[in-house]
C-alpha cells in the first residue's frame, strides 16, 4: 500500500513534533509522576483530560461500573476500589466524509493504570520521579505505558499546529484496569465506543504487533500435614508437594510449546509461558508446613479457546497429583482470578496493517517488523467483542515493563508521534 503522505506533510509534522519536544517530555514526566496504581487513576485521568479539553476534543468521562460489567466472559473483578475510576474517551470529530476502504474513523488506545514499583530499595531514584536522564524519563509507567498516552495525545497536538482537520473522527481513549483485566476498555466497548481501526499504543519498540498471546492468572493451593520439625519423616511438606506440582508444570509448558508454531514468534519456547509469580506457606521455621498457595499466570496460545486451556492445565496437574501417594489422596485445588485474558489477533492483511506498515516506512525510511506479542493485552477485547481491527504499535520495550528503574528513549517516543501523526493523516484522511 502507498501512502497519500506527501514529502511536505511529513516534513510540516515532523517539524511541528519537533518544535513541541520539550512539552512532550514535561508532559510524560508529570504523567510518571502522578501515582495511578489500580483503583487510584483519576488523578491521571483528569490530567489527560484537560490537556485534550485545551485541544478542543469532545471529552467524555467514562464511569467503570462493576454491575454493568458482571456476567460479561470478559470481565474479571480486579477487587480494587471502583469509586474513582473512570476512562477518558476524547474525540476530535471529523467532517464525516464517505469512508473509503482503506481508511476511517481510528481509535488510539492506552492505559494509565501501572502495577506496584515493589521495593523500592531496587529503584535508582524513586519510581515516581519521572527522572530525566541521557536521553530516558525513568519511572513506573514510563514504558508501560504513559509515554504511549502522551504520543497519541502529541501526535493530534502536531496535526492541529500545521491546520490538519480531519475528514473521520480521531478518537483517543485513556483507560483504567488493563493491568488487571481490562474493565477499562471493555467498559468503552459494552458503552458503544467503536471506530473502523484501533491502535493500541503499548510498547513494543515500533513493531506491529497483530496478534497477542493470552494470559489466565491462577492460584493452586496444595495441602500438607505439619508436625514438629524434629519428626520430619511424619509430616508432609506442602513445600516439598509443591514442587511435584511446579516440575509436572515445567514439563507441561515445555510440551505446550514443542506442539505449537506461530511464525510471527521469534522464540518457540516463548509464544505463551506459564510462570509462578508467589509462593506462601509455612508461619513458623521449625513446623513442618501444611499449606501452600502459589499463584501465576498460565500463557494461552493465539486462537487457543479459554476453556479448553483451562482444563489442560487441571488436567496436567491432577496427572501429577495421581502419580504422588500423598497427592492422590489430597489433591491440589487451581483456582481461576483476576486477569483472565484471551488471545486475540487481526489478520496481517487488513488494511489496519498495510496502511501503518506504509506509513512507518514513509516516516522513518525503514520496513517495520511485525510480531506476535507474548502477553495479554485490550487487543483481545477489540478484536473479539468489539469487532475492531486493531494493532499494538508504540515506543518502548516491554522488557522494561513491571521492572525496577523503568524507563523509556525519548527519541523513540518523538518517531513514535511522528509516525501515529502520519497514521492519523493517512488512515482518517483531511477535510482541508
């Protein structure tokens, strides 16, 4: 697909996201500096908010109300407090013109919800410092991923200051809860917020990422016998069955793995891992323990339906408890919560993807890759219920997300702006 970006045009919005460079920068970092843990967003919020109201978008707060989301196969109760918490969905409306078939109204979609810094013994500076360093803004949230928020917002800022006006609406979502399920964005879907396209603008180094693993958060409680340390040999260690359990998983994820292939996947042992993230058990050092609760994450393959994941994976585990005598008889319990997140995927040949395949090339004179993505994301929710076509594409990596000293190249988000003003024009066309 060719490009209707002219050499001029390119040039007049690179220019303009260049001249705008310093309040990008300032704007991230007061991003990263205001704390939006899960249930805790709508200082953030507000922030977006009124830097698009400045703009002249039409600006909606978006309740997320937990009653009207029960019941949805979507939907999975985070347990945080829903009080506060609302999306941002702003839209600069365009003139409406006839839609051809290969562009249209486009959504840019991200979340301003971070997960905990954890220690912050770990942390160079503090993780809500919003540190500007040789080049990168530091902090939690910087890659994942409010430098995306802000790059769809700039991007929108450039086309305004060159006299852009849009001939389809641009609409940019600002949502809560991704982290943890995604009751953000799937709240925008049930509440009728659709558009021809959706990029969502997670960091994934500007590689187009169509198709994304899925991810089921699990919990197994495996059950012991205690006794007093000194008669060991009478006991039975939930400790010690455990790890009957977590080698049965190993084996498990690793033979998942050999009967899968997906060419968009670099790494074949790494398409959808399962990983224990926590384990507790035990409350005092000289007692054998009689209880243990892992919980982790559990990688569902593109296209792979959640049920029948779901009872593989209590399969693979009940096999290992009957091959243990202690195991058979007292069996571990899996319990699913929280994230439940599908696979999702959008065909590498929709216009959605040839369109921002041209434009990267266009913008930064080089082919762009295009990848699977190994986690869960909202992708699944737009692609499976909202019916949208939509691509992961936005600056930084995802190895430094969830990370201590998270931090992101602000020359990657000034191509990233460049690239989604490029869509912007391309894909919504100009009513100028």
């Amino acid at each position: 697909m060719k490009t209707t970006l002219s050499n001029d045009l390119t040039t007049r919005i690179t220019e303009a996201i260049d001249a705008d460079r310093d309040r990008l920068v300032e704007f991230i970092r007061l991003l990263v500096r205001t704390r939006s843990l899960p249930g805790e967003e709508r200082a953030v919020q507000e922030i977006i908010g009124a830097e698009l109201k400045n703009m002249n978008f039409e600006i909606n707060k978006v309740p997320i109300l937990p009653e009207k989301l029960v019941g949805h196969p979507a939907y999975s109760d985070d347990g945080f407090d829903y009080s506060h918490r609302f999306n941002i969905v702003g839209r600069w409306q365009g003139t409406n013109q006839a839609r051809s078939a290969e562009g249209g109204s486009l959504i840019l979609n991200g979340h301003v919800d971070v997960v905990s810094p954890g220690s912050e013994i770990l942390w160079s500076d503090s993780p809500w410092s919003g540190r500007l360093h040789n080049g990168r803004i530091y902090g939690r949230g910087s890659a994942d991923m409010k430098s995306g928020v802000a790059a769809a917002v700039f991007a929108c800022k450039a086309l305004q200051a060159i006299g852009f006006k849009p001939a389809h609406d641009v609409i940019i979502q600002s949502v809560v809860g991704e982290e943890t399920g995604g009751c953000g964005t799937l709240t925008n879907i049930l509440k009728g917020y659709t558009a021809d396209a959706a990029i969502i603008t997670e960091p994934t180094c500007l590689m187009l990422l169509p198709v994304q693993s899925g991810a089921l958060s699990f919990r197994l409680r495996i059950t012991g016998k205690s006794i007093h340390a000194c008669m060991k040999n009478k006991g039975v260690s939930a400790v010690e069955k455990f790890f009957v359990i977590f080698q049965a998983l190993e084996e498990f994820d690793r033979r998942r793995h050999r009967n899968y292939s997906n060419a968009l996947y670099e790494d074949p042992a790494n398409i959808a891992p399962i990983n224990i993230g926590t384990v507790h058990s035990g409350d005092w050092p000289s007692t054998v323990p009689d209880m243990l609760t892992a919980e982790g994450r559990f990688g569902i393959f593109p296209d792979e339906k959640v049920d029948t994941a779901r009872r593989d994976f209590e399969e693979a585990v009940m096999q290992a408890a009957c091959k243990d005598e202690w195991l058979k008889h007292h069996p571990p319990v899996v319990q699913w919560f929280e994230g439940q997140f599908e696979s999702g995927s959008t065909d590498r040949q929709d216009p959605l993807i040839r369109a921002l395949c041209a434009v990267h090339k266009t913008v930064l004179k080089q082919e762009p890759q295009i990848a699977g993505a190994t986690y869960g994301s909202d992708l699944r929710l737009f692609t499976n219920y909202g019916k949208i076509p939509t691509v992961l594409y936005g600056p930084g990596d995802v190895k430094e997300a969830h990370t201590a000293n998270e931090s992101i190249a602000v020359a990657e988000v000034l191509d990233a702006v460049k690239v989604l003003a490029g869509m912007i024009s391309h894909w919504c066309g100009s009513a100028t």
